[in-house]
C-alpha cells in the first residue's frame, strides 16, 4: 500500500491520506524515534549539550508529525474508526513516553550535561531547554531512591484511579437529578430554545412535559430564566450538592486523599507542598506570589461586589418582594437587571459581523501591528472542503507560515474553538522550518438567504484563537519543544486574550464591522452599550472567580491531611469571598472537577493572572496608540516570537519595561475606584 505518511512530508497529504494509513505510519514512526532515543542513550561520547539535551529535543520529529495530523483529525473531523484507533494509539504513545522518561542511563546523560556544562557558554535559550529537559526527569522522580521510585509509581497509580472516581462521581451524581415538570406554568420566564430542551429531554425518557437537568446547556437556561423561585432553589440545591450526600457517590474522602497524595508526591520529590511543585514550571513561580496576587485583586473588587449585591438584592426586592437574596436568585436578576439596563439583543449585533469581513479585518490588524500578509492558496490540500488554507507572508515577503480555518461545526467535530498545529517551528541545520498553523471553530453556518453571521462572542473567540494562531505563526526558536505556544501554562493565554481588545476598540471595529445589508459601521453607541454590558456585574464575577482559586491553593498549598470536614474547611477558604448564604446541603470541592479529576490543580489562578497580564499589555497599545507599529514590534519581538525561549517574566518586562500590573484589568473591569 502506498502510504503517504511514510514518506517525508511537509505540507500535510490530506488528499491521499485515509484512515488506514495511521497504523503503519505510528508503527514505523515509533519505531525509528526509539531508535533515535536509543542512539543518544548509547553514544560512547561525552555527553554535551548538542549531542544529549539537543538530540532529545530534535529526537521523533515524525512521530511528533504524524501524532498531530491523527490526532488533531480525531478532534476536528472524527469518525469511529479514527475513535477506535485512538483507544489502541494512545496507550503505545504514553509507554513510549514513560520509556524515555524511566530510561536510566538516558537520565545520566542529561545528568552529566546538567551538572558539568558551562552555562555561560549556553544561550538563554539553550539553559532553558536543559533546565527544562532536566525537570522532566527530576519531576517524575529520577533522582529517587529505587524504594522511593516504587512509592511514586503507586501514588501515581492511586491517583490516575482517584481522579477517575473523583469523575465517575460527579457525571453520576449530575445524571441522577432530573426536574420533571409537567405543568406549562411552571416554565414561565424560559426562552423557547430551553423549553425546546425540556420537551426533547422528557421525550427521549418517553415521557411527558419537559425534563431540566444539570446538564449546563439545561441548568443555565433554567438558572437565568426561570421565575419560578422554589424551582430555582431545588435546581441549585442538587447542582450543589452533587457528590456530597454521605452516600457511595460522595466525594469527600475521594478528593482528600487526591489532595493528600499530591502532598506526599510533592514532598517525596523536594517540595513544601503540591502548589510549589506546579508553579515552578509557572510564570507565577511561588505559592506565596499567587497568594498575594488574589489577596490584592480581592482587596480591589470586594467594595465592587459587596455594592452590587445590595443593587441586585433591592432590584429583587423591588421586583418581587425578595427580602433574602439567595444564590438562586444571582443568575436570574443579573440577567434581567442586565437586559433592562442594556437592551442589548444578539440579533441587533449579528447583522455588523458577516464572518469574510470579520476574518478580513482580523487579517487587516494582522497586517496593520505585524506585517503579515495572508493569501489564500487552493493548492493547499485540506481535510474538509470547508477548510480554507492561507500562504502566510511578513512584510519582506518571507514565507511565515501555512495557516488553515475551518469555521462551521460538523457531526464529526468536537464543540467549542481552538488553535492546533500541523507542523512545529524550530531550526535545524541552518534552515528556519516554518509552522503549519490551524483554527477550528463552530460559528454560525450561512444559510440559503443569508451569510455566515457571527454573534459577538463568536467574533471575540475568533479573536482569540486568532491570537494563539499568531503565536504559532510568528514562532521563531531553534527548539522545537520551546516554540510558539511552547510556554508556561499561565502565560500562554497573553496573545489569544490580548487580541480580544481589538474587539471592543471603534477604530478597529470601523475596519470590519459593518452591516452586511446596508454597509454601515457599527455605530459608537452600540459599542458603548456592548463595552458596559461585558463589564455589568463585574465584581461579582471577579469575586467568584477568586474565591475558586482560593478555595483550589488552600487545597494544595498544604498539608490536607489535618483537613477533618471538607465543607468546613473550604467555607474558611472562602472566607471573604461568601457573598450570599451558604447551605449546609451544599459543597464546592466535592464537585470541583477541573482541580481534582482535570489538570488545574494549583492553576486556577491563572484565569485571572491572564486576564491582569493582557489587560495590562494591552493598556500599552492604549497608551500610544492600537495600531502603534513600535508597541506591536516589541509585543512581537519579545512575547509572540520568542515562545518558551526565556524566563516569561523576563520577556513581558522587557515588552511593557516593568512587571504586570493588575490597575489595567481593573479600570477594564470598571473596578478601578471601588475603594469606597
Ligand atoms: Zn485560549
């Protein structure tokens, strides 16, 4: 068989490619990356950085190629066969990753360069990827004792299976609530998709009426809408206080000891505690330095949001007689104060974002701040027929990169939007090899009578993903594994959220916005209102999401073996955040699943620290200008070009000339003088 994976690529044959070929191509690519590894692991030279650190980083390029053509196949163009081959695909890959990572003398290896070499003769970018080479194999407990290598293999194994129980619990605990309702006044106030919802949910039971479970797409409508109180109450109660019922289902004990056995993991490998373990591979570095950086966001927005309590509590009260204003009630006056207060319809927005203008203008601002030129190349083979593939070109014509866009949701698509690539950047050999970069999304489709006609947030998420594309794009690292979006978990999203603010700015707007009917641009008022309403309620939302990230290093910031009472512990991890009554029923933790079944333990943080960081950047731009070609120079020179290559820290304050300040997030939040 004719395989065009076998064979040395470089833009990716989707023409020929078919499903049949993965096998074969992982089989070989496997096999010669070993190889690769192997000759490394055995070169009777002494070990030095080129011919260790550097080989490692260079080492399976093919595999890493044909991993992210199948895989990112499996997320964007789906079907059983590839699902079928990813359960028997992704197992090998893992042993082949713990292979490396158990391999002894490979170890002693990086070892030796770690410890002899001259750093002053490295470039900081060489330091970073033998640091950075080197922590993998301290991290997963290379420089253990044999008895003590054994313990962590059995904590690890402990905790892969207490993660998935952690899981199992909570989607069980979730599937088990059901609101059956069978009288129609009882879904007064809920939008006709919601009830469309219900009807289907009841329907699919075979029964009738309408069924709101708490499911999101079912329990946020239900949450927002619905006038009926009492109903609001039940609906919140069982949302929180899934797996919290002292029965088989209860997360409690699960999550305390994932809780405590991230502690022993921790201390076993050198650390104080599990949240100094992960943020040293963090821009945020210490546990103390996220600690403060709450401390003073939560200062800031508490006056904010103790304010907008009473405003929302007399708003209840005026509305319908509420003296006590409970959780169930935040989500359903916020809403209703909000479309009052703003008026703001999605279907008075869509007409100004026809998706060709949106993606033109969005390549015009690519062009305006960095000198790319996009060109749209049909010889670019593709996945999809909806695909679109683009020539990517800076200022002096140099080819930058290839950049691919599939816009629309199909059956075999996963939902949500994303930045992926096909092709890394690095050099090698004297050649710069330049990224294949691609954007999936599932926007609005056109339809017979009218065009693609994107709501806000869609426009803000193309924005987005078009930020980490521009990261990709721009990349320019000698090593693969420090390139492009190759950083820090809590700095990766500075260019994607940054490129957000060009959305909300009337002079970038003029550019793209326009009705796709009559040609007029967006008018300021529309924007006004559209600026106020992302802000409405903003030290509500803020205090929210620190009190999440409080409640996430106090889990992993110590010794939760002294922790008695799970609910106790975190209502005094709370602590000033509780802006409304808490219930007994009710626990966060036991359901707080990005911290203890996903990967965002001791990273909650990071939602916000993005957030201060592009605010802040982007206050520069503000400064001199949006468009300001000298910011833009240095925003590319020293933040999208140079990935992971330096210390992240070191590279903003070169860009902005000082550290983040978080003042930019707050007046952008319309939190700057809550200190009434
Ligand atoms: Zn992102």
């Amino acid at each position: 068989m004719c395989n065009p994976l076998l064979d040395p690529f470089d833009l990716t044959p989707f023409a020929k490619l078919k499903t049949a070929h993965f096998k074969p191509a992982f089989t070989a690519a496997l096999e010669s990356a070993r190889e690769e590894i192997d000759s490394i692991t055995h070169n009777t030279e002494t070990p030095s950085f080129e011919n260790t650190i550097a080989a490692l980083d260079y080492a399976g390029y093919s595999l890493e190629r044909i991993s992210s053509v199948f895989f990112n196949l499996n997320s964007a163009e789906t079907n059983s066969e590839i699902q079928n081959l990813a359960q028997e695909i992704s197992p090998m890959l893992a042993a082949f990753g713990n292979d490396i990572t158990l391999n002894e003398p490979l170890f002693k290896r990086v070892q030796a360069v770690y410890e002899t070499t001259d750093t002053t003769r490295l470039t900081e970018e060489q330091q970073m990827l033998l640091t950075k080479k080197y922590r993998h194999f301290q991290r997963n407990g290379a420089l253990l004792s044999d008895s003590e290598k054994q313990q962590l293999r059995e904590i690890d194994k402990s905790l892969s299976k207490l993660k998935l129980t952690f899981g199992e619990h909570v989607l069980a605990e979730t599937q088990k609530f059901k609101l059956h309702l069978t009288d129609p006044a009882d879904l007064a106030g809920l939008p006709e998709s919601a009830r469309e919802g219900g009807r289907l949910l009841a329907e699919a039971e075979g029964l009738e009426g309408w069924i709101f479970t708490l499911d999101y797409p079912s329990y946020i409508p239900f949450m927002k809408y619905s006038t009926q109180r009492e109903l609001r109450k039940k609906m919140a109660l069982a949302f929180g206080s899934r797996a919290y019922q002292g029965d088989a289902l209860d997360n409690s004990k699960v999550l305390k000891e994932i809780a405590s056995l991230r502690f022993q993991r921790a201390r076993l490998l050198g650390y104080k505690n599990h949240a100094e373990f992960v943020l040293e591979e963090r821009m945020a570095k210490t546990p103390a330095a996220v600690g403060q950086f709450l401390k003073d966001l939560l200062e800031k927005a508490l006056p904010a949001a103790r304010r907008e309590v009473l405003q929302l509590q007399d708003y209840a009260l005026k509305s319908d007689g509420i003296t006590h204003l409970e959780k169930w009630d935040s989500s359903f006056y916020s809403e209703k104060l909000k479309k009052e207060t703003f008026d703001l319809e999605e279907s008075e927005l869509k007409p100004y974002f026809e998706l060709s203008s949106v993606l033109d203008g969005m390549f015009r601002i690519a062009t305006d701040l960095f000198g790319l030129h996009f060109e749209k190349d049909p010889t670019i083979e593709t996945y999809h027929e909806e695909v679109i593939g683009f020539r990517v070109r800076d200022a002096a014509e140099n080819f930058m990169a290839i950049f691919y866009a599939d816009f629309h949701p199909r059956p075999g698509k996963r939902a949500g939007a994303w930045m992926t690539s096909y092709k890394p950047q690095f050099r090698k050999e004297g050649k710069n090899e330049r990224p294949h970069i691609s954007i999936v999304c599932n926007f609005t489709r056109p339809t017979k009578n009218t065009p693609s006609l994107l709501t806000f947030n869609e426009v803000t998420t193309l924005f987005h993903e078009f930020g980490h594309a521009l990261h990709g794009m721009l990349a320019d690292s000698t090593y693969p594994s420090l390139s492009g979006t190759s950083v820090y978990w809590d700095f990766v999203e500075l260019p994607s959220q940054i490129m957000e603010n060009w959305c909300y700015e009337p002079q970038a707007l003029a550019l793209f916005a326009r009705h796709y009917q009559t040609g007029a641009v967006i008018p300021d008022k529309l924007i006004e209102r559209i600026r106020a309403s992302a802000n409405f309620l903003e030290g509500m939302a803020t205090v929210r999401q620190l009190s999440f990230a409080m409640l996430d290093m106090a889990w992993h910031g110590a010794d939760p073996g002294e922790v008695n009472d799970v609910k106790e512990f975190e209502t005094e991890a709370f602590g000033e955040t509780l802006l409304l009554p808490e219930h007994p029923q009710t626990c966060m933790s036991t359901s707080f699943s990005p911290i203890f079944q996903g990967g965002y333990s001791a990273g909650y943080y990071s939602y916000k620290w993005a957030e201060v960081l592009d605010a802040d950047a982007f206050s520069y731009f503000q400064e001199k200008g949006i468009f300001n070609r000298e910011v833009a120079d240095k925003f590319k020179d020293y933040i999208l070009s140079k990935g992971g290559t330096e210390d992240p820290m070191d590279l903003y304050i070169r860009f902005r000339g000082r550290k983040p300040d978080p003042q930019a997030l707050l007046v952008r939040a319309g939190l700057a003088n809550a200190d009434s």
